[in-house]
C-alpha cells in the first residue's frame, strides 16, 4: 500500500515538472516574438508622432500664408484707394 501511495505521489512529481518544462519552454520561445511586437509598437507610435508635428508644421505654414496674402491684400487696397 505504501508502495502505491510512494508512486503515485512520484508520478505526479514528474508530470508537474514536465508541465513546469513545458511551459518555460513555451515561454522562452514566446519572449521574442512579444519583444518584436513590442518594437513595432514603438516604431508605429513613433511615425504617429512625427505625423501629427509635420501636421502642426503644416497647419502653421498655411495660417501664415494666409495672414502675408490677407496682409499684401490690404497693402493693395490700401495703395488703390
């Protein structure tokens, strides 16, 4: 009966370690993958970034485009009258 009980407790020991094994395998092949995931990530929030200053940029360009043009408007109006 003791033998029984001996066995079963050391089967159970070898399949938890096998199940441990497994798992840290499962784990050490999943790291890379998440870690590029994890650069992609980064890159993308990096091209988000510049994307929205070059649209500050280009916003600003335009607003002060529009402020010469409605200035020499003026200018004109002014040298008509």
């Amino acid at each position: 009966m003791a033998d029984k009980l001996l066995d079963t407790d050391r089967m159970a020991g070898d399949q938890q370690r096998r199940i441990s094994a497994a798992l840290d395998v499962g784990l050490k092949a999943l790291r890379p993958m998440l870690q590029f995931q994890v650069s992609l990530l980064r890159l993308w929030a990096h091209n988000a970034e510049m994307l929205a200053r070059n649209c500050e940029r280009g916003l600003e360009g335009l607003s002060s485009d529009a402020e010469q043009q409605e200035k020499l408007e003026q200018h004109g109006h002014e040298r008509a009258a």
